[in-house]
C-alpha cells in the first residue's frame, strides 16, 4: 500500500449510469483482481473522506490503472468531472484480491457496479489459460457497458426485461447450465448482496468453490473504523472488509 499522486488519462462515460476512469500508476506494487484504492476527489475539505473503488484493470506495460465507478453523491460526481491530466491522490492497492484458480472451469458472475474486479478478474484468468465464463446483468440493454475492455471478454449479457441476451438474472442463467458444472468449476462474484447470497446458495447446491467480493461503506479504508465490517459464521463474528476482504469464501460469511 502506498499513497501517491497520479493523472487521469481518460474519464469515459460506457451507459448512462457508469463511467471508466484510466489513469497512471506510480508504484512498483501491483494491484490484483480484486483489491481496490482509495482516491482523494478534492483538495478542499468537502468531501472530506477518501472513496474506495474496486481495480477494473491494470496494464504493466503502460503503467496505468483503471476503475469503473457510478455517480452516486458529491464525490463520485467530482470524480466525473475529471479530465486528462488532472491529478487524482490515491492510496493503494489494499485488500484481499481473488484467489489464483487452476481448476476446469471458472464462473464470473457480476451484477450493476460489481463489473470492474470480475472483468479485471476474467482479463486475468484469460491471459492464464483459464477456461472463463464471464455472466453479466443489468436491468436493461441500456446498462450493458460499452467499452473495449467488456468486449474483449466476451461476457454473457443477462436482462431482467430481455432487451439483449439472456432473459433473466445472472442466476436464472447459471441454473440454465448447472448441468455442466460440477468437480473442478469455482463462482467468483461480485455485486449487490442478494445476488451473492444467491450464488452461495448455488455453489451449496452443487459443491463448488465460491468467493464474493463484498460491496461494503467504507470510511477509513485500512480498517482502523470498523465501519464496514461483515458478518461471519466464526468467532468473533465479524470481518473488515477492507482489511481481511473485500474478497472472503463464501461459506465464511453468515447470509
């Protein structure tokens, strides 16, 4: 972890709701899937903390990273404004990212702004050799990202009201092929929280690894607050998110 000054290089809108935002990376530590930064949107006191973003990329050759990230109050609106060039403070990587995978067959599942670490994951495990699914869903055609990057992993696209794609949820697909899962298939997941519970219901079902990657608030970012704490089956019955996750196994965590 490290804190440092970085620049934006391009601030992209990809639907009406989410934005990509490219920018350089000035350390020698390098981020995995799913470990997130902290980013400082202003200098002035108002909004006064830092906001947690989940890596979407990182490309070693370029020495730049990437987070897609959604308008959600006075920071992320900041964040948006953003142009290339502007400075961003950020801190990172921190976390617990994904785990690696050698297995047969690796199931991406990823709901609304839980895309960024599953498709950094699925680049990941592509560059591999890991046999990927990518699954994604939203509401509507209109919430499917446009961006190279989501193209580039050919992912599955899952609308509630069917405008493109599959008909249903990422679970109504996932049950679809459950025939084909099985021994040496794992869930990776990331997104709104009956969406995870869901896939752990699944991966019980049909004995498979599963592992989420937890949408927490978080205040501090390096688990001095506790304000984001999750709670688990084990003593003391609580995680921090930013510090023992984002990324926990699913049978860890009580649902």
């Amino acid at each position: 972890m490290k804190q440092f000054v970085s620049r934006v290089i391009k601030n992209s809108v990809i639907n009406e709701h989410f934005l990509e935002m490219e920018f350089e990376w000035n350390t020698t530590q390098v981020p995995s899937p799913g470990q997130f930064l902290t980013i400082r949107v202003s200098e002035k006191t108002v909004p006064l903390l830092r906001r947690p973003f989940a890596f979407s990329s990182f490309d070693s050759q370029n020495k730049s990273c990437s987070i897609i990230y959604q308008k959600r109050g006075e920071a992320t609106e900041a964040l948006s404004q953003k142009r290339a060039g502007e400075k961003i403070d950020i801190i990172g990587p921190v976390g617990n990212g994904f785990p690696r995978f050698e297995g047969k067959e690796a199931l991406l599942v990823a709901g609304g702004i839980g895309l960024g670490p599953i498709l950094f994951l699925s680049d990941s495990f592509r560059k591999s050799g890991v046999p990927t699914t990518l699954i994604f869903g939203c509401r509507s055609k209109n919430l499917k990202p446009v961006s190279p990057s989501f193209e580039r992993e050919n992912p599955v696209i899952c609308t509630d009201d069917g405008s493109e794609g599959f008909h249903g949820t990422t679970m109504d697909y996932l049950n679809s092929i459950s025939q084909k899962t099985g021994p040496g298939s794992a869930l990776f997941c990331c997104g709104p929280h009956p969406m995870l519970r869901a896939c752990h219901n699944f991966s019980t079902k049909h004995q498979i690894p599963c592992y989420v990657s937890v949408e927490q608030v978080m205040a501090c970012g390096v688990g001095a607050c506790m304000g984001c704490v999750v709670k688990t089956v084990d003593p003391p019955g609580f995680k921090r998110a930013c510090k023992e996750g984002p990324v926990f196994r699913s049978f860890e965590l009580e649902w």
